[in-house]
C-alpha cells in the first residue's frame, strides 16, 4: 500500500498543479486494501450499491470507519448507487 499511496499522491499533485479538482473513486470497505491509512484530501466518489443514495451520502464515511477503513477526508461528493432490484446502476450528486 505504501507504493500505491505515492503513486495517488503523485497523481493527485499533478491534477493539482494544473488547475484541477481531483478525487478517488472508491468504496468503504475497499479503500484501506489500496492505501492502507492513507487519507488525502480530496473528494470521493463512492460506490456503494445500497439501494440509498441519500444515506450513501450521510453515512460513507462512518461506515467505512466503522469497519475499520479509512476513506479520504474531503467528504462525498457523489455515490454511485443501484435500485433495490439491481436494474439502475446510477450515480448521484451528495
């Protein structure tokens, strides 16, 4: 995980050199298997097929933490989601 983290820091400084918003694509149990505690400052986009977009938002965070992940720590911003009966693979702005 210690490579991974300075390849994503090196990525994220250049998106950053050049003018852009970067975030991570992610989910909340997934995150800590990647960057082990490594928790940029960015935004996340979080995939979390719940059936609740609305509570992916609220509580991405404290689950993750809860189960012992540590998201990045500039907050959700959006969640990719499916309907309870798995037709709609959708995303959704927090």
């Amino acid at each position: 995980t210690a490579a991974n983290d300075q390849v994503i820091a090196g990525a994220l400084d250049a998106a950053h050199a050049m003018g852009l918003t970067a975030g991570i694509y992610t989910s909340p149990l997934s995150w800590s298997g990647i960057a082990g505690r490594y928790q940029p400052d960015v935004p996340v986009w979080v995939a979390w097929y719940t059936g609740n977009p609305q509570a992916n938002c609220a509580n991405a965070m404290s689950f993750a933490a809860a189960h012992g992940d540590a998201l990045p720590v500039g907050g959700v911003w959006l969640t990719q989601y499916t309907d309870n009966n798995g037709t709609l693979d959708g995303d959704y702005a927090c």
